[in-house]
C-alpha cells in the first residue's frame, strides 16, 4: 500500500518503461557516463541510452531457482516467481514443492479452489503468527486526530522488530532461538496452519528421489499430479545477474563478484562503479526487520553523496578502493560473530566459499546511523577532462 502510494504520488507509473530488460551497463570512462543496453521485450528490440547515474533496484530474490530434477515433467509447472495467472488449479492435483517464505503465501490462498494439495516439504518452516486485528473505533479516532499517534505506533512495531536483532549474535542469549530461524527466515502466517490440516491437503516429508513427466516420486509413494508449483527460492548469488556490468578499467563484475564474492561499500557503492547506486543491494539483507527502511536509508545516503559531487562541480563519484576494502573486512570479521555463519546455519545465504554476502551482520540502527551523514573524505570525485 505505502509502495502503491509513493508510486501514484510521484506519477512513477508514467515514468516506468514495463518490459523493458537492462541487458548490459558499461562504463564509459571518457565521458563518465553509463551506457545502458535495454531489450524492449515488446519489439525484441535492443536499444542503448546513456546516463549520469544509475539506480539498481534489481532485488535478490528474482532470479528462480528451479531444480533440474523437475524439468521432467510435462504438466502445467511455474516457479513461484513466474506466476502464471491463466492455470487452472480448480479441482486439479497441485504439488507445492518448498516450505519457504513463497510457499507458506501459495499454500493457503489455494488450497480452497484445488482438488487435492500436495506439500512437498523438506526442511519444515518456523511460523509465527501474524500481529493482526480489526482497528477498533477508539483507535481509528486517535490515529485521525491525535497528531503524532500514527508514527508512535509504526515506531513501536519497528522498535518490537528491531530488538530482536541480538538473536542473531553467537553470543546473544536468544541465539539458540535465532539459529533455525536464520536456516529458513521466519515466516509470519495466520493462515499456513490451518490451511496444512485441510482434508485436500496433504503434507509429504520425504525426499523426492524422482520427477516423471506426469508424477512426483518419494520412496514410499508416487503421486501423479496435474500442476508443479516450484517454491523452491532464488539464485541469490547471482546478484544482479544476468545482466551484465562492465566497470571501470573493463571489468566483468559479475564475473568477479561471483568468484570472489561481492566487495560494496554499504552495499551500495563499488570502487568499480563510479555513479552506480545499489538499492537493497548484496550484504544488506535482515533477517529481523523491514527492507524498505534499509532502502530509504540508501537513498538519503545517495542524495547526499550526488549533493556533494554537484557542489564539488565533479561528473562523477566512487568511494576509494581502501575504504571499501575495510568496509568488507568488518563485515565479514562481523558476519563471524552472528548465527548466519554457525556451521548448522547460512547454507542459503553462503556463497560457493561459504562467505555470507547476502545479509548485515548488525542491527538496522546500526546501518541507519551509518548512512545517515555522507562522508566525502571516502570518495575520490572524478572531473571529465
Ligand atoms: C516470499 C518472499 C517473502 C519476503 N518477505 C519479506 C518481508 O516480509 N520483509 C522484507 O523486508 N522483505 C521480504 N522479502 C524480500 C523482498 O524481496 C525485498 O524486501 C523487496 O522485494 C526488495 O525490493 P526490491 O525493489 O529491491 O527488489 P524486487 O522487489 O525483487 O524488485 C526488483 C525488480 O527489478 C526487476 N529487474 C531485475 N533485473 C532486471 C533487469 N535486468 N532489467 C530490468 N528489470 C529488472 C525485477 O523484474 C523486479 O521487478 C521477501 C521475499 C520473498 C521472495
């Protein structure tokens, strides 16, 4: 809704271009401008534009990960992130493979219209319940005439989030509560539950060993099923791909980020990308609190950095290898001390080196504080000769 708001009051709509794929971003070093290659998916054509800056919002959990086990099967099957809208899933057997974030949303919004729901489940999510209720009258009085009321009590549901930040430190008490949590992310659902002790629906715990073109088989049973639905997660180590990043001095960073891992300053910046803002960016993930704070600190933090340059009369901004080199040195040193990097913890957020580059390893009031105050000495400005 507040996405939906900020979209509308800011005319966004208008200014979007929909299907419209950033195939590559090079850095033109000459004329310190981004040359942007776009495919129109409309025309299937691709066009290149060139800008000062660059805004990558292109999120961690987009790219899916389908399994090879199942492109056996010739049924109707998406991922949960390519959902499409035009299967039919009345009376139809249905398999939900997964027990994540997406599949505690998909199982209960389903489970009514199918036939019968199979829920493949291997590692069982922890749920908790959602904080929700009807706002009574006496509360929508206060919150439309006592001014300040509405902040205080956002403030008070962000602050109840927040402090559950020192359950993910080794040494924090709560830490034995945080670990399995970290496994999987908690998944908050009022509905999950309920819809599980449905008659048609059916959860299986074992492994699947094999997919057939109509069928899903465990050791003990094989279940012919109509629909495959893959709530099986993303390629979070992929970053931003596949779109490709060409940087300063020609380097592949994509390339290099996946064998060394991501280096980013505040998971924003790189010496690499001079004028290239990552938005909810590699190593700012929580696992306790809201994304779209960490995102609004980016972009105050960006305004203040684009600010400076303008008034150093520079065309460009890049934060100095160093800094972001010490940058990374605290956030793994940091990372060590947190449940992600347990050894019964952080499969998913580790990379092949078993680096964690996905989340922060400290508390969002920790990244708000640092982003709230840009500070120049960090960054070389470029002028164009
Ligand atoms: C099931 C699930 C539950 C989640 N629950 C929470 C939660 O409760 N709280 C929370 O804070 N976060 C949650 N998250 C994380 C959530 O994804 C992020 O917080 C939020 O979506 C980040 O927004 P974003 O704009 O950075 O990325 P996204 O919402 O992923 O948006 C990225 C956009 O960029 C587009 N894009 C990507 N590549 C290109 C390209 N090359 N060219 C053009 N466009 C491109 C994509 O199509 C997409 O539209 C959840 C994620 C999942 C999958």
């Amino acid at each position: 809704m507040y996405m939906k708001t900020l979209a509308q009051k800011y005319n966004l709509h208008a200014r979007a271009r929909f299907r419209h794929e950033v195939k590559q971003l090079e850095w033109l070093e000459e004329s310190m401008k981004w040359e942007v290659n776009v495919l129109d998916s409309k025309t299937n054509q691709r066009h290149s534009l060139r800008y000062d800056f660059v805004f990558c919002g292109t999120g961690e959990y987009h790219l899916p990960n389908s399994p090879d086990i199942f492109s056996s099967f010739k049924g109707s099957m998406m991922h949960s992130a390519e959902w499409n809208p035009e299967f039919q899933l009345e009376g139809k057997t249905v398999a939900v493979v997964g027990s994540g974030a997406s599949a505690i949303q998909i199982i209960p919004s389903i489970a009514q219209q199918v036939g019968k729901l199979l829920s493949y489940q291997r590692t069982p999510a922890w749920v908790i319940s959602r904080l929700q209720f009807n706002i009574a009258p006496w509360m929508q009085w206060a919150f439309a005439t006592i001014p300040g009321i509405r902040r205080l009590y956002r403030t008070s549901i962000y602050l109840a989030n927040e402090i559950q930040y020192p359950a993910f430190q080794i040494q924090g008490l709560l830490s034995h509560v945080a670990r399995p949590i970290a496994i999987l992310l908690v998944c908050l659902s009022n509905e999950y539950y309920p819809a599980l002790m449905r008659d048609n629906v059916e959860v299986i715990r074992d492994d699947i060993i094999q997919v057939t073109q109509d069928s899903i088989v465990t050791k003990d049973r094989r279940d012919k099923i109509d629909v495959l639905i893959l709530a099986t997660g993303f390629r979070i180590h992929e970053y931003f791909g596949p779109m490709e990043i060409v940087g300063r001095k020609g380097e592949n960073i994509l390339r290099k980020w996946k064998v060394d891992g991501p280096s980013i300053y505040l998971g924003i910046v790189s010496h690499l990308m001079p004028n290239l803002f990552f938005i909810h960016g590699p190593g700012v993930d929580l696992g306790h609190n809201t994304g779209l704070f960490t995102i609004e600190c980016q972009v105050n933090w960006i305004l203040q950095m684009v600010n400076e340059m303008e008034g150093q009369g520079a065309s460009a901004v890049s934060v100095k290898e160093s800094v972001e080199q010490a940058y990374m040195l605290r956030h793994q040193r940091d990372m060590k001390n947190t449940v992600w990097s347990s050894n019964d913890c952080g499969s998913y957020y580790a990379n092949s080196q078993g680096l964690i580059t996905i989340v922060y390893p400290r508390s969002q009031i920790d990244y708000w504080l640092r982003t709230l105050k840009f500070n120049p000495d960090n960054f070389e400005f470029l002028i164009r000769r």
